[in-house]
C-alpha cells in the first residue's frame, strides 16, 4: 500500500514537471515568435538558460538511472 502511494506520488511529480516544462517552452517559442525581445534580449536569457539546465539534468537523469540514451 505504501509502495503504491509512493509510485503514484512519483508519476503525479514527473507529470506536473513535465507539464511546466513544455508550458515554459511554449511560452518561450510564442514569445519569440511575437518579437517580444526584439529589443531586449538580455531578458530572454533568464529563461533560456533554465529551460536548457532543465533539458540537460533530465537527459543526464535518463543517461545514468535507464539505458535508454
């Protein structure tokens, strides 16, 4: 029972991480293409750099727990 509930807790995590990280993308690419930083784009590194450290721990998560990559 447990065990159960931990796993559930686990896929409602990934779930709701993934869920903001594709929403900050879509965010990211809307504003792009709106030309939001056409004139600042020192205000796009911020979420830039995120997104990419994000991209890149879960790539290194998946390379060291699974054999997928």
């Amino acid at each position: 029972m447990r065990q159960s509930i931990l796993i559930g807790l686990v896929i409602i995590g990934s779930l709701t991480g993934l869920t903001w990280y594709f929403s900050a993308l879509a965010d990211l690419f809307s504003d792009f293409v709106a030309l939001t930083y056409e004139q600042n784009f020192l205000a796009l590194l911020p979420k830039t750099v995120t997104l990419l450290l994000y991209t890149y721990s879960g790539i290194h998560f998946l390379r060291k727990k699974t054999n997928l990559l």
